[in-house]
C-alpha cells in the first residue's frame, strides 16, 4: 500500500489473425494498475489469454490497442532495445517448466541474468547468486546440476534467478503448475515472501485455487476483461 505504481494498463486489447485472416479478440479490455508490493493472481479458463497478458505486463508482446504505462512511461513506445533492457533490469519471469539451463549448476543458472550487468552486479555476480540461492534454502546446493534438484528444488533456484537483480516486477506463469500440491504451496509461499522482501511486485498466472488465496489481490480473466474475485469466489 502506498508504494510507488509501476505498471498501469487501459483498455488494452490483443486480437490475433488467424491463417484463414480472420481475427480473433483475445483481450478486450484489460484495465489493471500494479504497485509497489502487490500480490495479484489472475486465473481463467484455459485459452481465455492469461499468458498474453504475461507477455504484454512482461514487455514481451505489444496491445493491439490501449495503453500500458510502465513506471512513468508509454510502454507502447518503447524501442525493442529499451524494452529488452528494461525486462532485464526490472522484471523477473518465473514458469511452469522452469527453462533451467540444463549444463550449467545452480549457481551458475543464477548467475546468467548478471552476466549482462555491469558494475557491482557484474562482478560480484557469484557471491550474489549464492546469496539468492540461500535465500530460497538451497545454499549447501550451489553447484548442483538442476536434473539432480526435485521439482521444487529447480523452481527454488528459478525463483532465485528470477529475484538475483532485485526487479521491480515479477511475473509467475502457472509456478506451481508441474509440483505436487504440498511443494506448490512451499514454492508459492517462498515465491511471495521473497518477492515482499526485495519490494517487488509479484503477478501469478494459476489455475489452483490454493495458489491465487495466497494473493492479496484476484482477478478471472473472462471473455477479454479482468473481473475482480473475493477471497470466497476463489476457494
Ligand atoms: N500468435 C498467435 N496466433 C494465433 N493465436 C494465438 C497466438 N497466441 C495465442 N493465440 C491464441 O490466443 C488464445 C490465448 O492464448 P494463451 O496462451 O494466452 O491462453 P492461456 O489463458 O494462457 O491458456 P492456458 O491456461 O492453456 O495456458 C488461445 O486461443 C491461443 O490459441
Ligand atoms: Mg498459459
């Protein structure tokens, strides 16, 4: 509450064409404002857009229509350059399989994100990784190779990654999509502690009722818009 609003979206829509050129509405009107601390999930039907919406909260993908407003600025204008290096100074992206680079140890699969930094981050990049790593538990497991980690074990170290340059949003596509229920929770509850701790705000796409309660604030996805949930509606 208070912080300070990073990312503000009106009226944004997304439609796709088709082979047959036809276009299909995917996003119709998106209105959402994201500050500083916030914990919001958004869950829907499969197909109803949620991992568009990701690409387009993750500069990744560009509204058909609408603005989207990214601390401060028009998004929409943002050069491919400026918005790839805002994704990596500012955003963190965590996903359902999660696209650890299998030849490389945990520290090392940390560390990637700070090999395009400069400065402290550049060169303090293996002491920064290993503290990440400690901070989601896994500190005696830094030069273990991910198909040696549990699920949730390589999630962890996702997280860590995700997290290692402090960003100021972080977007979780299905977290706990391929752990069992009790890992999930373990996993979605690390994920949000580690995200309060570092000021960053956190968006979870999820399917998992237990998931989007340990949100602060929930949204379906349905027919292209955004409808607020209770805490009732979820459970
Ligand atoms: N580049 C594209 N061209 C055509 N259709 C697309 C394209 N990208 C996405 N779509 C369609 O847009 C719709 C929304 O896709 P999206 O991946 O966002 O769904 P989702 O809500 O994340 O689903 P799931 O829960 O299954 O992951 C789908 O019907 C998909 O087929
Ligand atoms: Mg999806």
């Amino acid at each position: 509450m208070g912080g300070a609003q990073l990312l503000m979206l009106e009226n944004v829509t997304r439609s796709v064409l088709l082979p047959d050129d036809s276009e299909l509405h995917i996003l119709t009107g998106i209105n959402l404002t994201v500050t500083e601390g916030d914990h919001i999930a958004i869950v829907g039907r499969s197909g109803t857009g949620k991992s568009m919406l990701l690409n387009i909260l993750g500069l990744l993908d560009r509204p058909t229509s609408g603005t989207l407003n990214w601390q401060g600025k028009d998004a929409t204008r943002l050069s491919a350059r400026r918005a790839a290096a805002a994704r990596g100074r500012d955003l963190g992206f965590v996903f359902q399989q999660f696209n650890l680079l299998p030849g490389r140890t945990a520290v090392e699969n940390v560390m990637a994100p700070l090999m395009y930094s400069s400065g402290r981050d550049f060169w303090q990049r293996r002491r920064l990784a290993s503290e990440a790593l400690d901070r989601v538990g896994l500190g005696a497991r830094l030069d273990s190779m991910p198909q040696t980690l549990s699920g949730g074990e390589q999630q962890r170290v996702a997280i860590a990654r995700a997290l290692v340059r402090r960003p100021r949003v972080v977007l979780a596509d299905e977290p706990t999509g391929a752990l069992d229920v009790g890992t999930g929770r373990a996993v979605m509850e690390l994920l949000d502690a580690a995200t309060v701790e570092s000021g960053a705000a956190l968006i979870t796409i999820t399917h998992d009722a237990n998931v989007a309660a340990l949100a602060r604030e929930r949204f379906r996805l349905e027919g292209g818009c955004l409808h607020p949930l209770s805490q009732e509606a979820v459970r």
